[in-house]
C-alpha cells in the first residue's frame, strides 16, 4: 500500500533505509506540492544516495512507460553534484520540450565537469534531428545549429564534448556541419574520426557513401 508521499520521502532519504522500487515508483508524475516537499529533503540526502535514487528513477523510467518523473529530472539538471546532473539529462532523453533546449545550452557551454557537457551534447542531437524533420521552430533550430557549431570550433573544450557535439549536430543538412564533419575526418585524431564517421552516418547525405564504403571495405580488409 503506497505511504503518504511525505513518508515516501523520508524514507528515500533515510540512508539507513533500502531502495526500494516500489518506494520509487510512488515518486512519479508529482505534483507542484509534491515536489517542493522532494526538493525540501533532497539537499538533506548524501551525494552517494541521491546519485543512487536518480539512476534507479532511470531504470525505472525505461522498464515501464507508465513511470514519469520528468519533473524531478529537470529539477536536479541544477543539483550540486555533477553525475546527479549528467544523469538527469539522461533521465530525460525522451522529453521532447522545447523548453529543455535552453537548460542544456546552459549546461553544455558553462558547466564545470566535462561529463555533463557531453551528456548535454548529446541531448541536443534530439533536437537537431527535430529541427531537421521540421518539428522545431526555425528560432529553436538556429539556437541549437550555432550552439553546437560554436562547441565544435572551441579549441578549448575538451575533445569529448566536441566529439559529442559533432556527432549531435550531425542531422542537420547545413554546409558548416559537413564542413565540420569532413575537417573531423580529416583531423588525423582516431577518435575524432570515429565520431566523424558516426556523424557522416547520422547526416544521410549521399556525398558520405563513397568515404562510408571505403571505411568499410578497409575494416573488412582487416
């Protein structure tokens, strides 16, 4: 029998207590009122434990679709602990709100731990697809377009999030994200490479087949 969601909370964040899933699971699709009481406790839970219950909200999301727990994903994208951070820009990898794109611009240009920059990077590739297939503004489009663009060129972002950046720009039918794609290609840098070929993959554009099949036909040779 599910307890009140104030109890639910209180044991969640009693580190004496264990996970339990269907402790979780009564954390779904939370009220205003329900979260401010969430928000409340959590700065009273350890790192380690809230690391735990954001990667357990996850795995619950992603074995049942009934489970949403958006609302607490976007509230921790501020959370004081970096992988609670990059896990929550995990959690919310089927949102399609164009209100995230503006969070995770913010978290991919100034955060300070290069894990969540790249996971960052990588959410927005979902929005690129999109603005691609027309289902995002075009101001929307040109906000993610040159914030990718402009990561891609920052010699001083680690090669990381610019692999992530590349290879999240990659749908968009641009000349400056062939440009770069090719440039990446062409860089001599392995795993840049690596992702220019992802990129080329993701970009559809037929002018990658020969470069495709000429990759190919090496790693067959090999």
């Amino acid at each position: 029998m599910p307890l009140p969601i104030n109890e639910t909370i209180a044991e969640l964040a009693n580190p004496d207590k264990p996970l339990l899933n269907s402790r979780l699971a009564e954390l779904s699709n939370l009220n205003l009122e329900e979260l401010k009481l969430l928000d409340q406790a959590w700065e009273t839970i350890e790192p380690k434990r809230r690391r735990q219950i954001m990667s357990r909200l996850v795995e619950l999301a992603e074995d049942n679709f009934e489970l949403n727990f958006d609302s607490i994903f976007k509230g921790r994208l501020k959370d004081k602990d970096a992988e609670v951070r990059s896990t929550a820009i995990e959690g919310l990898w089927e949102s399609e709100e164009a209100s995230l794109i503006d969070p995770l611009i913010n978290l991919l240009e100034q955060d300070s731990s290069e894990k969540v920059q790249a996971t960052a990077a990588t959410a927005l590739g979902k929005f690129a697809l999109l603005a691609e297939l027309r289902k995002l503004r075009p101001s929307h489009k040109s906000r993610v377009s040159q914030t990718l663009l402009t990561v891609i060129n920052d010699k001083s972002k680690p090669l990381e999030v610019k692999r992530r950046a590349l290879e999240a720009a990659a749908p968009l039918s641009l000349p400056q994200i062939k440009k770069a794609i090719m440039e990446a290609y062409q860089s001599g840098n392995h795993r840049l490479r690596v992702s220019a070929l992802f990129a080329m993959g993701k970009n559809c554009s037929h002018s990658w087949l020969p470069i495709l099949l000429k990759e190919l036909t090496c790693a067959d040779a090999e």
